[in-house]
C-alpha cells in the first residue's frame, strides 16, 4: 500500500494543514456543529486529540491500542497543538518501517501514517469549516490520499465511522473528492 511520498511526509503535510484551525477554536464556537453531522466542534476536537495521541502511540511504541485514553478528554485548541507537537515528534523519531500492531492485526507503517494523515487532513477541514473560516485541503496532499482511501477505508470497514460517499464531479480537486469520499459536501 502506498500513498505517494512517504506517509510520513504527508502526515507532517496535514499536521501543517491542521494545525491552524487550532487558532480560529473559541470557547463559544466548541457548541458549533461540524461537517461530522452528531458531534459539534468541542467533540470533534477531543476525538482528534485522541486520534493524535493514538498516531503517536503507534510510532512510537509499535503498538496502537484503539481505546480512549484515560481522563477528561480535551476539546481545547491548546491541547491539539501540544499533541500535534508529539506527533511530529514521533514521525522524527520512529523507527523506520517497523510493522504496527492496531487493535491486534499488523499494519506497516506506511499504512498508519497514510491513514493518519487521512484523519488529520480531513478533521482539521473539519475545523476551519465549523469556525466558519473553510479551508480547502492542498491538492498536493489531497492527490496521494485519495489514491489511497479506497485500500485504506473499503466499503465494509465504513459503518459507524465515516458516512457513505457522495458523488463528487471527477472535475473536482482531490481535496473535494476526498471529502466526497468520506461522505462530507465540500
């Protein structure tokens, strides 16, 4: 599987596309809804923030455990930055190649940092969307992933986690279609 470049690369590439949403986040705008149709803008960033530490706990221990940490989880922009912050320390420092354990089954680490950076890309669209400052996904980040979302994400896997696709125009930008993908109107 592979997603162009390396997915390490392009995880880095949607944490720099991300990691601005995080300074438009108001604590009147965490009650906002978001293009994820039953979470409002507070839960969507305590899910990504649990997605960023997830990311990092399979670079950096080869293992990803798939359950939510421990605590309150944090719906505040400064706790996505701190945890963007450990993600990209963790694609520097990760051994390179070593195979992945995600909820018991191998994965290579291309895989991971491909789809991580499926998740980052598209809930930090997410978020410019919900604080009503849309932001369109880079066509240099959206081209690789979207080549790689239908390896990544097949039908059967969908249910529960991300809607069904929309039809997207094949004039569209990657961006667009990736979103259409994941079942979001752009």
């Amino acid at each position: 599987m592979s997603c162009g470049g390396t997915g390490r690369d392009l995880l880095g590439e949607a944490i720099a596309y991300a990691l601005p949403g995080a300074d438009l986040v108001t604590p009147p705008l965490l009650a906002r809804p978001t293009p994820c149709t039953a979470w409002n803008l507070g839960m969507l960033l305590s899910h990504f923030s649990e997605s960023l530490d997830a990311l990092a706990e399979g670079l950096n221990h080869g293992i990803l455990l798939l359950a939510p940490a421990a605590g309150e989880p944090d719906a505040e922009p400064a706790g996505m930055r701190v945890r963007c912050g450990r993600l990209l320390s963790a694609i520097r420092a990760a051994p390179v190649d070593r195979p992945i354990t995600v909820a018991g089954h191998d994965m290579t680490e291309t895989a991971l940092t491909c789809a991580g950076a499926i998740e980052v890309s598209v809930h930090g669209w997410d978020i410019f969307t919900a604080c009503g400052t849309p932001r369109p996904i880079p066509d240099a980040l959206a081209g690789p992933l979207l080549r790689a979302a239908p390896a990544l994400i097949p039908g059967g896997t969908r249910a529960g986690l991300f809607s069904e696709p929309l039809p997207a125009d094949l004039k569209a930008r990657p961006g667009e279609r990736l979103l259409a993908f994941l079942g979001r109107a752009s």
